[in-house]
C-alpha cells in the first residue's frame, strides 16, 4: 500500500470508528449516528425536503428514505406536503426538539474527547486538510461539485 492508499485508508476508518461511537453514545435513545446527521441537519437549517437533506449530507436517496421512515416511525420528525404534492418537507417533531439538548451534550461530550490533546493550531489545520480533501472529492460526487442545502 503506498502513502496515499494508507492516508486515506486510514480517514476512512477514523470516520468509521467515529460513527460507531456515536452510535453507542445516542444507543440510550435508540439512535444511529446516520439518523444523528439527520437531525442536526434539520435542527441547523430547519424544514428541509429530502433531497435537499440528501444532498447536504451526501447521501443516496433510498438511504435517507429509509432512515427517515425510521425517525417518523419513533415521532422525531414531521413530514408535510410542500409546494409540489410529490415533495415532503421534513422538520423535527416537538418530542425532537426537546430531546435535542440531551443528544446534543453527549455528542458535544464524544467530539470533546476526540480532539483531546489536539492544540487549536493543529484543530484548525486538520480542518483545513479535510475540507481540502473533501472538496477535491465532490468533483466525483455531483456533477457541479456542490451538494448544499437548497434554500
């Protein structure tokens, strides 16, 4: 395996174990670090339709279908017709909204002792290396390279 191969190898495992501690800290509530996107997402930027959510996450649409079945099945979020009858918006329930805090300090609690024993230096330069990465990447994602949420 050369450098690069080992680098990013290396990335991609680091957001996987990621994940999967974020499943074990959200287990109390029955939450998926995929369904956590999720609802950060609508709780940062409002009612968003699910390509919009799709997009900013950069997920495939059958994914997001499935876990957002799963939320609405657990009421942790709405779904309402939007200008178009063939587009749902999704926005978070009421339940959502107040258990958000207790999601949100435990996660805050997980990214905390991720970072332990990173300066603010090296913090900002790893943000910087992998939003670099991450734009180098988008060309081969989505034809335009963006992804954002639509307004």
């Amino acid at each position: 395996m050369n450098d690069s191969d080992r680098l990013l190898h290396n990335l991609h495992q680091t957001t996987r174990v990621i994940a999967r501690g974020i499943n074990r800290v959200l287990e109390p509530w029955g939450l998926s670090s995929s369904e956590w996107s999720l609802i950060r997402a609508l709780k940062l930027h409002g009612p968003q339709t699910q390509r919009s959510l799709a997009a900013f996450l950069h997920i495939e649409p059958p994914a997001i279908t499935k876990s957002l079945a799963r939320l609405e099945q657990r009421g942790l979020i709405d779904r309402s017709e939007g200008m178009d009858r063939r587009t749902k918006t999704t926005s978070l329930s009421e339940r959502a909204v107040q258990l958000y805090p207790q999601w949100e300090e435990r996660i805050r609690e997980h990214r905390s002792s991720l970072l332990a024993g990173l300066s603010g230096e090296q913090q900002n330069e790893l943000q910087y290396l992998l939003t670099h990465i991450r734009e180098n990447a988008r060309k081969y994602v989505t034809p335009d390279g963006k992804g954002e949420l639509e307004a």
